[in-house]
C-alpha cells in the first residue's frame, strides 16, 4: 500500500492531489512534498479551506532501486485493476483512487539530462488546467500530447489521461534535471503557488509568462542506436538532420525545423527515444 497523508480544513474548497516518484528515479517531487508535510506539521504552512492528498512515492519499488521502473512504465498504466499481475499495476490502481478522490492533481517529474530546464504538460487544455499551469514555476508549456499517442506503438493512460476521462484537471510538471537540487526547488514552488492559485494558503506568487510548444511526434526506439549529438531537452533541430542512428545505418532525421524534447540517450528498445515539437 502506498504512503499517503491527508490534511482536511473542514472548511469547503478545492481537492488537491500531489504525486511525486510516479517515475522511481525521479525523486525532486518526493523532497518537495515531504518538506511541504514538515511545514504543515510544524504550522509553518496552514491550509485555509479544502483538503490536500499527498503520495510522495507513487512507485516505491522503483524508487528502493533508483530506477524509472522495474517491470512496468507507472505513467502508462494509470487506470482501475481489479486483479493487478504486478506491483506497479497495483501501484496504478492506488494512485487511480486517489486521482477519483480529489479535483485537481499535481504530478511532479524530472528529466534525463543535466541543465535542461523545467517545463510543465499541459495534455487537455481548459479553464481549470490553465490556472495550474499559470501556477507553475516554468517558463515553457508543452501541448498535445495525447494526439501524437494515438498512433504510437505504446499506450498511453498516464495520470493526466486518467484524470481527464473521470472528470479531474491534472498537468505534470517537469521540474528539470532528476539529480540536480534547484528541480527540488521548482517542485516546492510550484506546489505552493499551485495551493496559492486554488485559495488553500496564502502565499504571494507572480504569474510568469509562458512559452507555448506543440508536440508533433514521438520517436520510439526499435532496436540498438545512438543519438547523433549530446542533446538536451529544448535544444533545436533542423530539417532533415540526422537526430538518430540505429547500429544497422538506418537514420531517423527530422521532417520539420523544431525542438527536440526529452531525449533519452539511455532509451531501451521498445520505449520513448525523443520527441518533436514546434512553435
């Protein structure tokens, strides 16, 4: 059973759920949540209305080893199981509750590579998801990525589509690099400005402007390859350039000038290498 804390004013206001470590290696949400449980322990923090639902570590099995997963990708599996044939699809089914349990969903993550800068998945455009993303503390906002899962090999029921077919607003926030301590600190002020934006505490917050991109294109990899250069998250491509190149010659260049988005130069065959976006 996964660890959660529950903290209820009695007094009406939103639902807000936080999800952190929903990728075991990726700790920078679990540090911000435990240190936002200390501050409400303390008093230091006080909720003015609603209630707050808080799973530091989604994945705790992932999360002993300090990997993204053991068997199976958490973030593709977000659903109901009635008989759950593993850990992680049982960790699925209790993180699928709680997302029925509340109104708005917070899911923090990092990211593969040093010095790439945090973003938030903004997946199902709408008034109440605008205001969470208005709320994070990033300065770029990536849209569109349920459309470019509905013809990729892999399937994808991650928390934000979960949320959105049961009627919740969810984003996941990117917070930067997994091992580096300023993503902690991301996590920690997006989680306050979020529970500013929502009425739950006081706390002073400056809405940043936001760069928009759109996704295009998910590139699973089919079989050993390298990427072509040491790319981070954000940097751009240029039309026809050889991003990818498999062990047997195959290339897998870019069709459009754009931004390369989460490379993964350590992707197993079979899972998410990099994706597309343009402006």
């Amino acid at each position: 059973m996964l660890t959660r804390y529950v903290y209820e004013t009695n007094v009406p206001g939103p639902r807000l759920l936080l999800l952190g470590a929903v990728h075991g290696n990726e700790t920078a949400g679990s540090k911000a949540i435990m240190r936002l449980k200390e501050a409400l322990d303390s008093k230091k923090t006080v909720l003015k209305c609603g209630s707050l639902t808080m799973l530091p570590v989604c994945n705790p099995l992932a999360y002993a080893q300090g990997v993204r997963f053991v068997e199976k990708n958490l973030n593709r599996i977000i659903r109901r199981f009635e008989r759950p044939s593993c850990p992680e699809e049982e960790f699925a089914d209790e993180v699928a509750q709680a997302i029925l349990q509340n109104e708005y969903i917070l899911d923090l993550h990092s990211t593969h590579n040093a010095g790439e800068p945090p973003f938030a998945f903004l997946d199902y455009p709408g008034a109440q998801t605008r205001r969470l993303v208005a709320a994070a503390d990033v300065d770029y906002v990536i849209c569109n990525w349920p459309e470019i899962y509905r013809d990729a090999p892999i399937a994808d029921y991650c928390t934000e589509y979960f949320a959105h077919v049961s009627g919740r607003y969810a984003i996941t926030l990117e917070c930067g690099y997994h091992y580096d301590r300023a993503a902690e600190e991301i996590a920690r002020k997006s989680i306050y400005n979020v529970l500013a934006e929502l009425k739950m505490i006081d706390y002073p917050f400056e809405v940043r402007d936001k760069s928009y991109l759109t996704l295009k294109e998910v590139v699973i990899k089919k079989r050993a390859g390298n990427l072509q250069k040491n790319y981070r998250h954000l940097d751009a491509v240029a039309k026809g350039e050889v991003i990818g190149l498999y062990e047997d010659g195959e290339k897998v260049a870019a069709d459009y000038d754009g931004f390369i988005l989460i490379p993964n130069h350590d992707a197993a065959d079979g899972t998410e290498w990099f994706y597309l976006a343009v402006k």
